[in-house]
C-alpha cells in the first residue's frame, strides 16, 4: 500500500475521478450485512482511487460496460446507461457476501482493534473480475501508488476496465518492465491458460502458488489477492507494512488467529477508519514510500 496510499486516504475524498452525473436509468436497493458500513470499505485500499473506480465520500462509483453504477452508505444502487447485473456487480465489488463475523469477534479481544466492530470494517474494496484485481497488483509492483495509478489511468482511460483480450492485442502497454509481464497475464487469460475466476474456489495455498507462478508477482502480490477474495490477510508484510508495526504485534494480535495479517493492516489502517483516531500502528506517517509486492 505504501505511503502515499496511506495519505491519501487519511485526507478527504474524492479520491478517484468521479463520473459526472447522468441520467439514472435503474436504481435498487441491497439488504445491508452486519458489520458493514460504505466509508469502511471503500477507504481500505488504494483501489478507491484507481480507475475505474472513485469515491466522493457519499458514493462510490465505477464505470462499467455500458454505463456507471453507483452505490451510497444506504446500499442504494443506481446506474446510468445500459448496465447488466448491477446488484450483483456492487455486491461483488464490496464483498457484501463476505462473513466477517469471526474478525470482529477476534477485534473485540484486542484493545486496538475495539473500534474494528462498530467502523463497520474488515471489508475490502475489489473489483469485479479477479483479473482486474490481478492487473491493479502487478502494476502496483515495486513502484509508488502514484505510478501505479498512472499506469492503471493510461490502460483505462474514460472507459471500463479493459477486457484481457483488449489488453492483449494494445501495441503498447503502460507500466514500463511490467509491461511485458502485464502482456503476457492478458494473453494467458484471454487465451483459457489461466482463468482467475476458478481461483474463488481454491483453497488459500493454491491460490497464493498461482499467482505466484505468474510473471511478475511474487510473495506479496499473492498474499495481498486473498482479502480481495474475502479470505484472511496472511502474515507477509513488504516494507512499509513492517515499519508500520507496532513492536510486539505478533503476541497483541494472537486471539485474532488465522485473522492476525487482517488485524495488523487494520491496526495500521485506523489512522484513517477508526472514529475516534485510536488502534493506529503508524498510518499516514510517510515512513516510507512505496510498496514492494
């Protein structure tokens, strides 16, 4: 995640371009899960401000094939333009199906992370397609967020996000080194060798060796795909997350169990989700500046 990612979203929104309003064709309305709130779960990642997703602070927004959707704090969905599948799109995309239940309870052991229950967090922010999440991890590898995001902005554009054969076929990708290996994900993919898709099904191990054996990503990117399949965070920690932490951490965030790598991103990350300012390890300090992944 890195610094700057941490600044970003410890200051005030929007953070992305946010589509101008149009004409809504459809709106509808999601049941809301326990321990959900909006704020919580669009500002746990860098993913709020990549394109094609924003947030203004009361909605979150993505252009998708045929239009925009939009959702508020109330799960109100509307869309404008000719969108399939809408409901299904949102909930995907905050992980409205995930149960979370067993972190918060695990939190409510754990006097920094008290706060974790009632913020409403524990969700993270993902994209539709495990490709695109894909996609976001790679071109996050070993750079800032700001040339991560610049990247992701030029393979984008005003659009939806690119389908694999798109990317394959462009004769020019951004991303500099990790063009080449961003090419040969799109090609794979487009081709039927690797269907990201299938990976929801796989046990944590499997998945974590397939990204692995991926150009390109490595430990990090592996570990850091998990919680955007609703899976536990496990313990591997790049550089900026471990100057985060807070000595003594491992013993602190034991009662959480399988959930202690989610604990410790919250503990860093309630610099900016927790109400009250408490259960921060570190935040938006600027103690370093890019992720290595």
């Amino acid at each position: 995640m890195g610094a700057q990612v941490a600044a970003l979203l410890a200051g005030p929104p929007p953070y992305g371009d946010v589509p101008p309003p149009g004409p809504v064709t459809g709106s509808l309305r999601l049941d809301r899960p326990a321990g959900f709130t909006l704020d919580a779960t669009a500002r746990s990642g860098g993913g709020v401000a990549l394109p094609p997703s924003s947030y203004d602070g009361e909605r979150l927004a993505r252009r998708v094939p045929g239009g925009v959707v939009r959702v508020d704090s109330a799960l109100t969905v509307t869309w404008e333009g000719d969108v399939a599948d809408p409901g299904d799109l949102v909930r995907r995309v905050l992980g409205l199906d995930d149960d979370v239940t067993e972190l918060h309870d695990g939190c409510r052991r754990v006097p920094s992370l008290a706060w974790v229950p009632e913020a409403g967090a524990g969700r993270v922010l993902r994209a539709p397609t495990v490709w695109e999440d894909l996609v976001g991890l790679l071109l996050a590898t070993r750079t800032s967020f700001r040339s991560a995001r610049a990247a992701v902005a030029r393979l984008v554009g005003d659009g939806p996000f690119p389908t694999p054969d798109d990317v394959a076929r462009r004769p020019e990708l951004p991303g500099g080194y990790r063009a080449a290996h961003l090419r040969a994900l799109a090609r794979a993919v487009a081709d039927g060798e690797v269907d990201p898709e299938l990976w929801r099904e796989l046990p944590d191990d499997e998945v974590q060796a397939r990204v692995r054996a991926l150009p390109g990503l490595g430990p990090f990117s592996a570990a850091s795909l998990l919680p955007l399949l609703g899976r536990p965070r496990p313990l591997v920690l790049d550089g900026w997350l471990a100057a985060q932490a807070v000595p003594g951490w491992e013993k602190r965030l034991a009662p959480l169990g399988r959930w202690s790598g989610t604990g410790l991103w919250l503990e860093v990350s309630g610099a900016w989700l927790c109400p009250r300012g408490a259960g921060a390890a570190g935040g938006a300090d600027g103690r370093a500046g890019s992720s290595s992944r």
